[in-house]
C-alpha cells in the first residue's frame, strides 16, 4: 500500500513539473535583432522555425531562419545565423554576436524620451495650424532625430571588453537610432492628434491659428 502510494505521489510530481517545464518552455531563441524568447520548438523544416507562443494561448509561430541568430537548450547553442555575404550575411558568426549585444545594451539603457516631447510639441504646434502639410511633421522630425550619433557610454556597456570590438558599436548605435525613431514618432503621432483637436475646437469658434499670425 505504502509502496503503490509513493509510487503515485512520484508519478504526480513529474507531471506536475513537466506541465511547468512546458509552460516555461525549454528552448531559447535568440533573433538578430538582440531580442530572445523562451519557448518550445516544434519543427525545424523548410528554413523555417516553429514555436510555442507562450504569450498568446500557446498558438505556434513560425518565423523564418533568416531572422534567428541561434537556439539555446539543454544541448547548448545551435547557431542558426549563417555567414554568407551572397544573401546580405556580411557579419561572421562572432561579428554578428557582438552586433547584437550592442542592440541589447542599447536596448535597456536608450529611452528616447527627449525625441517624444520633442516631436510631441513640435506635432502639436504644427497640428493647431490646419495646415494641409501638418501630416508630414511628426514623421519628419522623427527622421530628423534619428539623425545624431548615439553615444556610447561606458557606464551603460554589460562588458568594457565589447568596446572593442566595431560591430558591437554598430550594433548600439542602429537600435540607439531606431529606438529614438520610434519614440519621436509615438510622440509626434500623440502631438499632431493634440494639435489638430486644438484646431477643430478653434475653428469651431471662429479662429484660425494661420489666419491670427498673417494678421
């Protein structure tokens, strides 16, 4: 009796983990461009990669190899990303692996803040105009901010040694600007919405923002 109950209890606790160790997924996908996700693969033909979204009821994904660097799991890492300058690969498997931690460390220290509000005020300003050539502004100054060198600082870097190495650098420097794009944008979109509601209410009223500065 003793025996049979232990040997239940055993039977229990191991799908209990399993169910856990299935919902954590036991594979990790690392992308080119620097972010990651853990999961469960299901199939790996025709060069392309399907997976277990875990953060969509469990629905499969399926993304081709082109945009995976490597697979992680109690084997190891499985590089994915092949070298070959024929198909736009120009980075070796090394130089692509620091260009992607310079994505992640740009990543978690680049907020782009300063772009928001500026491309917010700046889209808000030219909304209240009514201009026909209002659309354009949040896009534009987005453009615009994407513009400058990002700057790297040590402080912000998860290794000194990366430093060394350029593609790191490219790597920081294209999410840096993508991000400050992004976020310039976001802004600036919010900023024209703000603008032209101004605009409505004050031609509602019988003001034109235009027509009060060419008096």
């Amino acid at each position: 009796m003793h025996s049979k109950l232990s040997t239940n209890l055993i039977v229990f606790f191991g799908l209990v983990t399993n169910m856990i160790f299935s919902q954590k997924g036991n594979d990790t996908i690392l992308f080119i461009n620097g972010n990651s996700v853990i999961t469960t693969i299901t199939d790996t033909t025709n060069g392309l990669i399907s997976f277990i979204n875990l953060k969509k009821s469990k629905k499969i994904k399926t993304v081709d190899n082109d945009r995976i660097f490597s697979i992680t799991n109690s084997k190891g890492e499985e590089i994915v990303y092949v070298y070959d300058t024929l198909i736009g690969n120009e980075l070796t498997v090394d130089e692509m692996r620091y260009y992607i931690r310079g994505e992640q460390d740009a990543r978690k220290v680049i907020k782009g803040r300063g772009g928001f509000w500026t491309n917010l005020l700046l889209s808000a300003g030219a909304g209240t105009t009514g201009s026909f050539l209002t659309p354009i502004a949040p896009f534009a100054v987005a453009g615009l901010l994407g513009l400058p060198k990002v700057k790297i600082e040590e402080e912000t870097v998860s290794n000194p040694e990366y430093l060394n190495h350029d593609t790191y650098k490219m790597g920081y420097e294209h999410e840096g600007r993508r991000k400050r794009k992004i976020k310039a944008l976001f802004g600036g979109c919010i900023g024209l919405a703000v603008g032209l509601g101004t605009f409505a209410i004050l031609k509602a009223n019988g003001y034109r923002i235009l027509n009060y500065l060419g008096n």
